[in-house]
C-alpha cells in the first residue's frame, strides 16, 4: 500500500543521514531494524458486521483463545495483534503516543465496557497485544469492531486502518449474507484498492436437510461477488473447538482447510 512505501522512502532517508552523520548513529541499529520489519510485515484486517464471529475466526487463525467473544458488540476497539517473546498490551493513542498496560486491562481497553477506560478508549488510535505465537511472526492482524454497531468511534477506528492494510478477510454470518452495511463497507474497501476476500462464516448454523453451502455460495456471488475475491464458507467455532481438543471430524467439518489455503496463497502473494 502507499502508506508502506512512503514510510520506506522516509527511512531510506534517515538511514542515508545517518551514514553521512556521526551524531545520528546511535539511531541508526533502531531504523535498519524497523525498515526490516516493514518490509517483511505482512498485514491482514479482519472485518465483518457484529455478530459475523470476528474473535472467534481469529482464534481459530491463531489456534488459542486470545480474544473473548459475548452476544454484545465486543470489540470497540481496533485490535493489532504480532508476534512478540512475551505476551504485552500496548495502547496506541491518537496523539502519537502508546502506553503499556497490565494484560488485565486488555479488555477493558478493547472491548465495549463501561468505567475509566471508556474516555481512555476514546484517545486511542489502536491497541497492540504482542503475543508468542508463531503465525504472528510474519503476520500481523488487524481486529476491527463490527461495522453494525452504530457507534462512531468504532466506524472513525476502522476507517483509520483500511489503508494501511495489505489484505482483508471479511466476514459474513451464514444467516444474512450480503446485508445493506455489509455492501456499504465493501464499496469502501474497493474505493481505497483493497478486494477483501469474502468468508461466509457459521456455517455450523445450517440446516443440513434444507441448507446448502455451495448453493448459499452460488446464490450470493452474483451480489457481492464482484466486491470480494472469491467467497467461501467456514465454520470458525468447529474449527476452534477442532483445534483444542485435536478433533479431525470437527476440523473436517469446519471446512478450515480452505483458510489455510488462503493464508498460503495470500503469502505467495506478497
């Protein structure tokens, strides 16, 4: 995206100062290390209206429960998650600035509560939760909150973040494919250069007898295929629970294989 290549433009720049002037060289070990980070930095933003199954999907890319789930809009922040030695909450404020705080805290900075940190949420830009697991280390994910909570601060953070993402996986329930928001976000994806792909999720949610995934599939193509680049169906919580307890059947089930297909081709991409 543009935002990376004006951002390696301005470290090339720094770095070049930094070889030409000895007073700058005590930052230059900290950019060389920061340019390699960008460049190797692969991105991919989440998203998908409240109640699409977000946090339980990304547990199930990370194979853990990291990010909590309930039956209310929980996500009110974006979330950044990477790779890091030992588990860290960073906040990220609109000023510039990030703070560490205590991993208890990591909810009530993220998710929709009330208290304190309901005007510290407010002044954030995003919040970082460095995390020791290995998919992170050459990827980074983008959380968002759901696009049809009605909240402003949840729309302003995920427009901050929709240019400064290489890729995005967008999230639809099984049981309301293609809903008037859903084609609203997609139109703004599209308008900054970005095609998500398109995740049909809950599949388990289905009726076997009259259900039918790849007749759901056909059908929704015609209607929001041409803003995604292709559209599947999964089930992240089958695929989650297949995960932790080592089920095969549920992995099977959960149609999980056609992620990790994506995951590897989107890599190849890069």
């Amino acid at each position: 995206m543009d935002w990376k290549k004006a951002i390696k433009t301005g470290l090339d720049q720094w770095l070049q100062l930094c070889a030409t002037n000895q007073k700058f060289k005590d930052i230059e070990t900290e950019l060389t290390t920061l340019r390699a980070d960008i460049e190797d930095e692969l991105t991919i933003m989440i998203s998908g209206e409240f109640n699409a199954g977000k946090s339980t999907f990304i547990n199930a890319l990370l194979g853990e429960k990291v990010l909590s789930s309930d039956v209310t809009p929980e996500t009110a922040m974006v979330t950044k998650l990477t790779y890091g030695e030992k588990r860290k909450v960073i906040a990220h404020y609109l000023t510039g600035k990030s703070q560490v705080y205590d991993d208890v805290w990591l909810e009530q900075l993220t998710a929709e509560r009330e208290g304190r940190f309901k005007s510290i949420r407010h002044q954030l830009s995003h919040v970082e939760l460095q995390i020791p697991i290995e998919l992170l280390k050459n990827l980074t994910i983008i959380d968002t909150p759901g696009l049809n909570a009605n909240n402003e601060y949840h729309t302003n953070a995920t427009e901050r973040f929709l240019a400064r993402t290489d890729f995005a996986i967008f999230l639809f329930h099984a049981m309301n494919v293609g809903t008037a928001t859903e084609i609203n976000w997609l139109k703004k994806f599209n308008d900054v250069g970005i095609q998500p792909f398109g995740v049909i999720n809950r599949i388990d949610e289905l009726d076997e007898e009259e259900d039918d995934l790849e007749g759901l599939i056909d059908f929704n193509k015609p209607r929001i295929g041409p803003a995604v680049q292709e559209l599947i169906g999964v089930s992240a919580r089958d695929a989650l629970n297949g995960q932790l307890q080592k089920n095969e059947q549920l992995l099977h089930w959960s149609n999980w294989g056609e992620i990790q297909t994506l995951l590897t081709n989107i890599k190849k991409d890069r």
